[in-house]
C-alpha cells in the first residue's frame, strides 16, 4: 500500500499589495480546508494544509487561479520555516552531546539523537513528557529544574539496560527580553569523553596558556618560547620578580610535554628547612630518624615519569643544592636511611626571584648547579613591563571573585582601569589581585570605581579619595566599617537628605538611619 503523506504545500506567487494574504486564506476557508501553518511575503504566499482529495484540490486551485493578483502557483514538498527547522534538528543531532529542549510547562519539545542513546528511550516515547519524569531519581537535579537554576557540569550517572555511565549536565534559561521565562536547555555530555577532549585541548596552546591572562608583546613572546621548548625534556629555569605567576608557566609547560598525562608535583624550596626538604625530595625508610614509622617515598618518586616543579629554588642550602645536583647529574636517588639507589626519570621545572649569578659569584649558590638549572632560561616579564595587559587582568579577577564572594560586580570604570596602569606594581599580579579583591569588598554598587581602590604603601595603607590610614594588624571588618562610615558620611552631606542619600546608595531608609546611629553620624533633614 503506497504511504499517504498527510500535508500538502502550496507555493502562491501574488502580486505585492496589502490583503494578498486575506484573499487566500478566504480561498480556503470558502472551501472548507483546514490550513494547518501559513508563511506570508513580500510576493508570496506559502501554504501548509492537511490532505485533500483530488476533487477537491481541482477546485482550490481553479479558486485561486481566479483570485486578481495571483500569478502562479507551485506545489512544493516544504514551507521555509520546515527546512530551517529540519536543519536545526538535524545539527542537534549531528553534536556529540544530549541535547533536551523543555518548555516553561516542563514539557519536553527536543530529545535528540544522543540522548536516545544515553537513556535508551526513543524520542517518540519522550516527547511531551514532562522532564522531572525522566530525571525521577534524581531529587537534587528536579530542584534544579523547578527552580528554574541554570547550573553547568554537574555529575549525574544514567543507568539503563545497557548499564550505568557517568555523564556532565548543565542547564541554560530560555528567557525573552524582559527576563521572562521560557523554558530551558538541557545538554549532557559523556564524561570520558569530555576528559579526552579537555586533555587535547590542554595540550593546545589555548588550553595551556588559558590562565595567563594577557596578550602583550612580551607575554606572546614567553608562550612562544615556551611552546618551542615544553615537547623537550630540557631543564627549564624560569626566572622573574614574586608575583608574575612562574608557577602559572611551569603548568603550561607541563600541560604541553609529552609528561602532561603524568604528574606534575610542586615544592616550595623556601617554605620548608633543610631535614624537612631532603624527606619531601627523596623520601626516608622506616626507622631512619626519630617519628619514621614507616617508609615514605619522596617527590623524585611520586614525580618518576612527570615533571616535578621546584619553586624558589635559589633559597636552598648549599647542602641541598649539592644533593639535587647529583640526581641532575645521575638520575638516582636515595631514599634517607636507605642503601639502595633508584633510577628516577623526572623533567625539572625551576623558577627563582633570586639573581643567581650574584649568587654564584658570592659563593651563595653552586656553579655547577647553576649550569644544569640553567639549561632553558625563561624570563616573565614584571607587570610595569606589560600594562597594556591590565585591562584584561582586571576583567578576569572580576569575574572569579563575582562567584568567591557572591558579588555582581558588571565593569570597571575607565578612571579606575587607568589608576592601576599608573600604579608601580612592586607586587606584580599577586598585587594587583589583592587590589580588585579589596576593592569589590568595598565596592557599593555594580562598576567598581576610582574612590574603590585600597593600594598598598610601605607604611600600610592609604584609601586615594579620603586619605583613611590603616595599619596591618587592621581586621577587615574595621576597615570596611570605617571605610563604610566616610561613604555614608560623604553622600549624606552631597544629598542633603536620608532618602536621597539612600537611593544614590541602592539602599533602604531604614537602613541609612541605622547606619547613621552605628557610626554617630548628624541626621540629615527629611
């Protein structure tokens, strides 16, 4: 038995003036058929109505033949919007994620291709199901969803016949322009899947270098360099002031070895003495020194096939310095206590402050480790060197400290911007993040502004638009209070009044008037 398709499609070529449209459907309906969608054009009509029989279709089409202003018409096998629509599933289906379309009923619209895998349903059986039915196991994920939350990469195991896998879920709002609800986005992503795919992008350069935030000329030189010479197995020595962020580039280079699928293990060379240091680098047996209970395998180990980072390397002892040289040289260790040497291949990434050649010259540090550390020097640049990267430093750190300290921090201002790149940033990055954390603490409103900044001096601190003092040992919920206090104080004596004074601040009434007993402040006129 030949298949009947159920629709029938019309192409209508009019003459462009109003009521075109109005005559065919008045064409139609005289004929008693039911349209089921209609696209209207400059020139054209298209439409979509369920089957006729032929009679019928013989005197709809000599109706609209007759109609003043037709031109043509053509039978067609799809409306425009059906071709955008059968694009746009068949591009759902084509990603290699689930893709879930719900409406603000919670009713399921789009059920694609993966997620018929993932949860062994086909998507007949699916569609127009209400979502929490699907997730019905799944409590945490369902407050989610009738919260309306969007979340992303939250861990959620699918079990079905096939078995139980663990996949990724987020979720994205569908809202219109007042911020009114739609409906959502469910998306899930298989999740060894997605770690294979994080480590090639990791060993890209993007992936590597996507915590070094900045593009100047001197930083896309240091990625360079570091992209030429991460594939070795070269020691590397990275040199530059505290606070530019070494260890930051130690990562990178790590992440684009040929080690990045082993360990990368850190030690700090000057947060730790000497006894200390030996026991963390080589480990000791049992019995070996007073409190060994039991034997312990030190980083050289733990690192064997990885990259073992060695930071502030130029406040080892000369002791130290010798022992490390020897594994530079050998490639053995020897745990403390023991008598048996181990083969060890580890890849050393160093880094120092220090300046090792007045050290070398001064006896303070070995010649001959200097030349082994020393094999692939790499120097990052002071941030006085690379200002024009502050701008994008500071929309970074706005956004992680937006979610570490719950605040809606949007911009910063340009004066604000333009006080930090006139600032001569002893403390590097490090400094300058510790600056935008003070400054969003103190920050009233949504743009972070000139008066937010809090720098700091030899003899503590000094607030730029008010001169406040602060000493070190200060806690911060003092220094924001009397922070606090001055703002009030200022506006209160701009607005002339509590209420306007409230408003400039986004604040209550009740609250200023609370503020202004706290802190003993006059009382405005109403």
């Amino acid at each position: 038995m030949k298949y009947m398709k159920k629709y029938m499609r019309l192409d209508i070529t009019t003459q462009d003036r109003v009521g075109m449209a109005y005559k065919v459907l008045e064409v139609f309906y005289k004929n008693n058929v039911s349209i089921e969608s209609l696209e209207v054009f400059p020139n054209k009509c298209c439409v979509k109505f369920k089957r006729v029989d032929n009679k019928i279709m013989n005197v709809l089409l000599d109706d609209l033949h007759g109609v003043n202003g037709i031109f043509a018409i053509d039978k067609i096998k799809l409306l425009n919007y059906e071709i955008n629509e059968k694009k746009l599933f068949a591009t759902i289906d084509s990603v290699d994620k689930g893709i879930i379309a719900v409406n603000k009923n919670f009713k399921i619209e789009i059920f694609n291709y993966y997620c018929e895998e993932y949860f062994d349903k086909k998507k007949e059986e699916i569609l127009g199901q209400d979502i929490r039915r699907l997730f019905w196991d799944k409590p945490d994920i369902i407050e989610l969803i009738e919260k309306g939350q969007e979340f992303e990469n939250v861990k959620l195991k699918i079990k079905n016949d096939k078995g139980e896998n663990l996949y990724l879920v987020s979720l994205k709002a569908i809202n219109d322009d007042d911020n009114k609800n739609h409906g959502f986005v469910i998306s899930i992503k298989d999740f060894d899947n997605a770690i294979k795919i994080a480590n090639v992008v990791l060993q890209s350069g993007e992936g590597a270098f996507r915590e070094i935030i900045g593009n100047s000329p001197k930083i896309e030189n240091v990625k360079k360099m570091i992209f030429a010479v991460a594939k070795s197995n070269s020691t590397i020595l990275l040199r530059g002031e505290s606070g530019t962020g070494k260890e930051l580039f130690a990562k990178a280079i790590y992440k684009l070895s040929d080690r990045s699928n082993k360990k990368f293990v850190i030690l700090n060379c000057a947060a730790l003495p000497d006894s200390l240091i030996e026991s963390e680098l080589f480990g000791f047996e049992k019995g070996s020194f007073t409190g060994a209970l039991t034997h312990k395998e030190g980083l050289f180990k733990v690192a064997n096939g990885g990259t073992l980072f060695l930071d502030e390397v130029g406040e080892l002892s000369m002791a130290m310095q010798a022992k490390l040289l020897r594994v530079l040289q050998d490639g053995t260790i020897r745990k403390i206590g023991g008598i048996e040497e181990e083969k060890v291949d580890v890849r050393i990434i160093a880094a120092t402050n220090r300046d090792l050649e007045k050290m070398v010259a001064a006896n303070e540090f070995r010649r001959d480790l200097y030349y082994r550390l020393n094999v692939i020097p790499i120097y990052i640049p002071a941030l006085k060197e690379r200002i024009e990267d502050i701008p994008h430093l500071v929309n970074y750190f706005i956004n992680e400290f937006n979610i570490k300290l719950g605040k809606n921090i949007k911009y910063a201002d340009p004066e604000f911007i333009n006080e930090l790149m006139n600032y001569n940033w002893k403390g590097n990055v490090r400094e300058l993040k510790n600056i935008i954390e003070r400054s969003m603490l103190l920050c009233r409103g949504s743009i972070l502004k000139r008066d937010d900044i809090i720098v700091n001096y030899e003899n503590g601190m000094n607030f730029k638009k008010h001169k406040l003092s602060f000493n070190r040992g200060d806690k911060l919920r003092d220094i924001i209070e009397r922070v606090e206090r001055q703002v009030i104080k200022d506006v209160l004596h701009e607005s002339k009044s509590i209420r306007r004074a409230a408003k400039k601040l986004g604040v209550s009434h009740t609250t200023i008037i609370n503020k202004i007993n706290k802190y003993s402040l006059d009382k405005c006129k109403e």
